[in-house]
C-alpha cells in the first residue's frame, strides 16, 4: 500500500502552491488504496479540512510517509533519510546555492524526483509552471517597477500593481495591470524617462506568460532591429509602452562575423557572443528573462558591461524581472535569489 506525504511549504513566507488538490487525494486514496499525510497549514491556497474530507490524515511528522510531495526545495534540516521526494530542487544545472542541498540528499539515500528532470518518451517536460512564472515574475517586476520610480521622484500607475502574491489568480492581477493601463492612457508616463520599453527574452512558455500580463498595457511593438533608432528619435507616445521581444538570433553572434544559424549555435556555442550590451540593454526600461542558459552558453550580459553602460550614461534600465533566474550565471550582477 502506497504512504504519501504531503509537505507544508516553508521556503517563503509567501507560498501558498499545494504539490496536489484535494481531488488527486481522493483518487489516490480511493483508486490505489494509498494512505495520505498532510501537514497543516494555516496559508495553503487550499485549506485542510478539504484534503482531510477527500481522505487525508492531518499529521505534522510524514517519517510514516514512503513518498514526500512537496513544491519549493525543501530545507536542509527537515530532510527525512531514505524517503523518496518530488519537488523542484534546482539543482540539476549544478546551482551552487543548493548544492548543499544536492550532497545532504545524497548523504541521507533519499530518492529524488525532480519535476524539471520528467519526461515524456519524447523529452517533453511534463510538469512545468513555467507559464505560471511568467505571469507572477512579470507582475512582480511591474510592482518593482513602481517602487523604483518612486525612489527616483516620479510617481506611476506601476505603484498600483500589487505583488503576485496578493492576487486571488491570474484574472484578478491581470484587472489590476488593465486598470494601470488605463491610467497611462489617461495620464501618460513621465516624459523625461523617455519611451517606456520592455525587453522580453525567449518565446516559450515563460514569455507567453509574460506577454499575457503585459499586452493588458496600452502597447506598441518595436522590432529588435528599430529599437535603438526608435529610442533615439525621441518621437514617442508616453500614453503607452513598446515591447519588445528578442531571442538569440538578434543579439548573438558568430565571432567570425559568420551568419547565425540556431543549430550551429547549439551545437558550438563557444564560438558565438552576445551583443546585447550594445544593441538591446541601451535603450531597455524593464528588463523580463525568459530564457533557458547554461554554462557552455554566451551571458546575456555581464556585470562588467552593465558597469559600463552606466559610466557611459547609456543605461536606462530600472527594473529586471529574472524569471530563470540561473543565480551569478546569466546576469552577473544578480548575486541571489530574491528572498523578499
């Protein structure tokens, strides 16, 4: 007989995401014959008097527990030995922040199944929130965006967008950022910031979501290749902003002066660099990155760069949604997850 576990989230104090709802105990329990822990929780988006009446046993201590269900990394200390867990570990590229986390699994036998290693027969992942972390990355950098206008004496429409968090779901924020955009349409933005530009990397699942939450804004679409002769026109309308969407082939390229081709670059990333400090980053209010990297990958962008762009005075950037996140990887200048 299967004995799940199901873990309380304590990483942040903020998330409330549940590993399964209610109707998945109940199968479990009634399809399989399997025993369910659930630890209580007075902030799970889904309260435990609906797990306990769909089957589950409210229980703090899941050591009875052969498989762990869980969302977010679990800390170090609550590790029980020689369980099997499911959770997001981020660990799999070799993340240095949890690699602590990575040898103490290992010292302590527990089977890890990490929902970003599964697959389908054809590679495909098959749980992924990636959609998700675009909607919520996005309206955080909105909320950021906001407050840094703030700290630098404009007031905004940004200012009304709450944290992710605070919303009930995606229709609610998404009200909120329409009602922002209103105001822009209204009001305008500060004209002396120059045209409101936000640079969205990648066009998978995570700019999707990204897009989803940002097209709710009074928009215009500015090509990659007009970007920077659009910005220094300074013929704008401050009742909207432009988008702009980017992925590899218009800021890498060949060092050779050769032409990019997707799957050389793939396959010989060594010889390729990236150009976004030059062509994208000059003329970019917010940055959102959406992109899959690693290591054997040209850096979107260095802090060197960055450094150079604002003694140059040719850095416009205000705000930066890291939505991958590869911590001290991609940016340099993004030393850390965001605990806050």
């Amino acid at each position: 007989m299967y004995t799940i576990g199901i873990r309380r989230e304590d990483k942040n104090l903020w998330e409330r995401r549940v590993p399964i709802v209610p109707d998945h105990v109940e199968r479990l329990v009634k399809e399989y014959g399997a025993t369910v822990f659930i630890q209580p929780s007075t902030k799970r988006v889904i309260t435990d008097e609906k797990y306990v009446q769909a089957g589950a046993t409210l229980a703090e201590d899941l050591s009875k527990a052969d498989i762990i269900l869980g969302v977010k990394e679990v800390p170090i200390e609550k590790l029980i030995p020689e369980k099997t867990y499911l959770f997001f570990s981020h660990t799999h590229k070799g993340q240095i922040h949890n690699m602590p986390l990575l040898q103490q699994i290992i010292e302590k036998r527990i089977r890890l199944i990490d929902y970003e290693l599964m697959t389908d027969e054809k590679k495909k992942r098959l749980v992924l929130f990636s959609k998700f972390a675009g909607y919520a990355g996005t309206i955080d950098g909105l909320h950021a965006l906001g407050h840094r206008l703030l700290a630098l004496g404009y007031g905004s429409p940004f200012l009304s967008i709450g944290m992710s968090f605070m919303y009930r779901c995606v229709a609610d924020a998404r009200l909120d950022v329409t009602r922002s955009g209103q105001v822009i349409l209204d009001d305008g933005l500060p004209k002396a910031l120059g045209p409101m530009v936000f640079v969205i990397t990648g066009d998978g699942n995570v700019s999707r979501g990204a897009l989803h939450i940002l097209k709710c804004l009074p928009h215009e679409w500015i090509e990659p290749d007009k970007l920077k002769s659009f910005a220094e026109s300074k013929d704008f309308d401050p009742h909207k902003v432009y988008l702009c969407q980017v992925t590899a082939k218009d800021y890498i390229v060949k060092k050779d002066g050769g032409v990019f081709k997707s799957e050389d670059y793939k396959e010989n990333p060594d010889k390729y660099e990236s150009i976004f400090h030059k062509k994208i980053a000059p003329y970019c209010t917010m940055l959102i990155n959406g992109i899959f990297w690693d290591s054997r990958y040209p850096q979107l962008i260095t802090k060197t760069q960055i450094k150079q762009l604002a003694e140059t005075k040719n850095l416009r950037l205000l705000s930066v949604a890291d939505i991958s996140c590869d911590i001290n990887v991609i940016y340099t200048q993004t030393p850390k997850e965001n605990q806050v």
